[in-house]
C-alpha cells in the first residue's frame, strides 16, 4: 500500500490529536503494517506547550515597522528598530514591541553593535588657540551725533563769548574813554597833571610813551610801556636845524595855530610844549632806551609765531582763532570781517550757526 | 552681543567646535582654521547674530566651510580614494573605539556630518536639517545609514579579528 507523504502526515496528525475516522484508522493500520518504521512516530509524539511570551518574528515586526523613518531603507528589522530606539524616536506600539524582543539574543547582539556606533567626543581634545579668539578690548560705541554736538555747544559759547567781549572791547567810545583814563592815571603818576586838572609839564611827561593809547590792549601793562615796538626817532645830528623847526612850529603855535594832536587821550589842557621843552623832549627820547623785558620779549614771540606779527589786531586774532578752531574741532567756524562803507559787517560762523554783527569803522 | 557673550561663547564652544571639525577633517591644522575663520566670521557679525543662537551660527559655518573645502578638493579626493590607503587599514584596529573612528573615517562627508552633529553636540534632527540645509527626514537617514554602516563595519572587523 503506497501514501503520499501529505496523506500519511495526516494520518499520524490526526492519531495524535484524536480525530481519526473508522475509515483513517483501518487505513492507519494497513500502512503501519506494511511500513513498521513509522510506528515511532506515534508511539513518541512531541508535544509543545504554549508560552507566556509569544514571540512575533520579522514577519510583524516589519507590519509594525512600516511606519518608521527609516521605513524605505534597507536594513534588517532588528537594525531599524536598535537604531531608532538609539535615537529615541520609537513609537508606543514599538516601544512594546521592543519589550517583547528584549530577551531576544540575536536582537540584543544588533542592539550592541548599534549602541557602538553611538560616537563619543573625546573630551581630552581642547582648542590650542582659544587665546588668539578672544577680544578683551571693549568696543567703544562713539556716539558721534552728542560729542559733536556737545564740543560745538562748547565751542560756541566760548567763541560767542570771546566775540562779545572783543564787540565792546571794540567799541570806538568806549576804547577811547578807556584809554582817556588810563592816559591821565599815568600822566598822574608821572606828574603831568595833577588832581585838580592843572598840567605841570616836565622831562617825564616828554619821555612818556604815546603810544600806548594808540594800542588799547596794551593799556593795562604798568608804566613802563615798552610792549608795542616804538620806533623813536634819533637826535638829530645838527641842532640847529632841529632848533629851527621847533621855533618854525612855536611860531605857528604863536599864531594860534594848534597841531594836531597825536594822542588821542592828550588832555587839551596840557596844551602845546615850548620849542625848548620839545627840544629837550626829542634829544631825552632819542637817548632814552626803553629795555625789554623776558615778559614782552616772550610775549612778541609768541604773537609772531600765533598770528604773524608782534602785534596782532582782534580781528586778526579771532580769525586765527577760528582757523585754529576750525582745524581741531572738525567742522567749519570762520570769523570774518567784511569791510563796508560806513560800518564793517562781521561775520561769526560755527558750523551751521553763523552770527552777523554790524561795527562802527574804525 | 556684548564682547563678555562673545568672549564667553570662545570659551564655551570652541572646544566643541574644533572636536567636529577635527573629526570630520581628520586634519588638526585645517581644523583649527575652520575654528578660527568661525569665530572671525562670528566677530564680524557681532552686532547681529543673536547670543542663543550662536553655537547653531559657528557650528553651521564649520558646515559650510567644510563643505567649501569638500567641493574644492573633489577632484583631488577622487584622484586619492583610487589609492589604497594605509592609516585605516582593517589590520591595525585594535579596540572597538578604533575600529568605530575608522569606520567614521570611511563614511562620506555628509553622513559623518550629521553623525558627529547628532553624537558630539546632541542636536535635534530639525537643528541639523538647518545647519546643512536638509530635511528632517534626509537626516534621520543618514544618520539611520551611517550607524547602520558602523554596525556593518564593527560586524566585518570583529569577525576579522
């Protein structure tokens, strides 16, 4: 009697679980008879019990899988599922899948070579340079809008100041009241004319330096007024002539005459010198050497280094000033006089300000 | 960014930054240059780059700088790869650390880009797809491809061993 192997697999299946027909059985009977070899097959079945822990396979992990990132890559299962549980990015139906493999040997093996290849910084290396990266200078935020506008507020005032003062310095009565003043406090104290007006002409009052009213910024400096160049004339080689001249001008003088005077604070009551009084005056002004002082001296130089000359005008001295001014600060401060007909008109510029004053012409 | 933040972020991340750029660059001179043409970059932009965002801003100028250098050296490196090449032979591995840095050695520049990103600086997959300018996916792909070409690479190696 022949059976396929299909046929007599169910045969011994269904002995064992105890299904076999009358039919299957007599059929059962006749091919163990025939075949003897296959009685140890039922004598002995093998019997498996079901576990606690099912185990599910490739076959559902790659059901459960399907939704990972790594979905369209090539990899086994067990490599999709260490690496995405290395990088924590495991859904909830795969964290419990990943529980039910954890006891799994060949998962645990994957799960090792993953967990290697988790790379590790080497903490030991440090930047050898870090010294040259660093910036200890702080940055200076210049805030050029207020420390412009602050200097040039400064500066305006100052020259504002310094303008106004040098306006009424400036004022052509004023300058000369001054300087009357001044002229008769030292006459006064040379002896020219005493407190009561009356003159009392003598050899001081022809030596006195003239010019010092002819420079009103110099009227402050003591007596000896030796700050401006005065260029005295020399005594003359025949005294004759010079004799001549001054009986020539008192003649003149006789004919009520009066010369113009050459300083302008002269008090008229002084009235004019006897030709031998002025001849005495010229040969005491030719042989009187006034000395400079280290004080003038210094001050002379200073003027002709600043301004050009020894005795610089106010104009010329604001005018340096502001160049001066206008090359330090930066921006544009000018002082100009513009000369006109009757009245100089003077113009005082600091950047967009510009101030315009009108003055008397000297 | 004051110069105290900046100062700060010299110290904080340059360490950090020459480690990722010396393990993709494999060269401590070229790596201190990127670390150094960084923070140059970072000092110049000073006024505005934010400070929290500034370890994202150095580390994806190392990025970009490396991957400058990847497409100047491209010819040179085909001409090289041809060759066999005799620091990262299997034979002299010795340790699983070993074979790992020679396996990153043998992975391709932007996968050990996202690698070290991911391993040495624990940056999300969203910061990564901004430093290199990929997706969120792409990312999670090549990091999913590099550690699984580790994994192949410890596998073979250990066997060898």
């Amino acid at each position: 009697m022949k059976l396929t192997e299909v046929q007599i697999a169910d045969l011994i299946l269904a002995y064992h679980d105890g299904t076999l027909s009358k039919a299957q059985t007599a059929l059962l009977n006749d091919f163990l008879a025939a075949n003897p070899d296959f009685q140890f097959d039922l004598e002995d079945p093998i019997t498996l019990f079901p576990e606690k822990r099912s185990y599910t396979g490739p076959s559902l992990l790659k059901t459960n899988l399907e939704n990972m990132a790594y979905a369209t890559e090539e990899g086994h299962p067990y490599e999709k599922l260490a690496i995405g549980n290395l990088e924590g990015i495991l859904s909830p139906n795969e964290e419990l899948l990943l529980k039910q493999l954890g006891q799994d040997t060949n998962y645990q093996k994957v799960a090792a070579q993953i967990q290697h290849t988790q790379l590790q910084p080497d903490l030991n290396i440090t930047y050898p340079r870090i010294e040259t990266l660093l910036k200890e200078a702080p940055i200076r935020r210049i805030h050029f809008k207020s420390v412009v506008a602050t200097i040039s507020a400064s500066a305006a005032a100052i020259l504002l100041t310094i303008f106004l003062i040098g306006q009424e310095n400036d004022q052509p009565g004023s300058i000369q009241k001054k300087t009357l003043v001044q002229a008769k406090l030292k006459a006064n104290k040379k002896g020219i004319i005493n407190h009561s007006g009356e003159v009392t002409t003598g050899l001081f009052a022809s030596a006195t330096n003239t010019k010092v009213a002819d420079h009103p910024h110099n009227v402050d400096l003591p007596p000896r007024d030796c700050i401006v160049e005065e260029i005295i004339p020399s005594a003359p080689e025949n005294p004759e002539i010079f004799v001549t001249q001054n009986v020539n001008q008192a003649t003149l003088t006789a004919n009520n005459y009066q010369a113009p005077s050459t300083a302008p604070y002269s008090d008229q009551n002084a009235g004019p010198n006897t030709p031998e009084q002025n001849n005495r005056q010229v040969v005491k002004s030719a042989l009187a050497k006034e000395p400079v002082t280290v004080k003038t001296f210094l001050l002379q130089k200073t003027n002709e280094r600043l301004f050009g000359t020894t005795a610089p005008t106010a104009d010329l001295r604001y005018e340096t000033m502001a160049r001066y001014a206008s090359e330090t600060i930066g921006i544009p401060v000018r002082y100009d006089v513009e000369e006109g007909t009757a009245t100089d008109k003077i113009v005082f510029q600091l950047g967009p300000i510009s101030f315009e004053r009108s003055r008397a012409k000297k | 960014m004051t110069v105290q933040e900046y100062n700060a972020c010299v110290r904080e991340f340059s360490d950090g930054l020459y480690r990722f750029a010396l393990k993709n660059v494999r060269d401590t001179d070229l790596a201190q240059d990127f670390v150094q043409d960084a923070f140059e970059r970072l000092w110049l932009r000073i006024d505005t780059v934010d400070y929290q965002r500034v370890k994202s801003y150095l580390f994806r100028t190392v990025v970009n700088l490396q991957i400058d250098r990847s497409r100047r050296q491209s010819l040179q490196q085909q001409h090289l790869s041809s060759l066999p090449d005799p620091v990262h032979s299997p034979g002299v591995a010795h340790d699983v650390q070993q074979l790992i840095d020679e396996g990153v050695a043998q992975l391709n520049d932007i996968q050990r880009t996202v690698l070290t990103l991911r391993d040495f600086e624990g940056y999300s997959y969203q910061e990564i797809a901004e430093m290199t300018a990929l997706s969120v996916d792409q990312v999670k792909v090549y990091i999913f491809r590099a550690r699984r070409f580790l994994k192949q690479y410890i596998g073979k190696m250990e066997v060898l061993i």
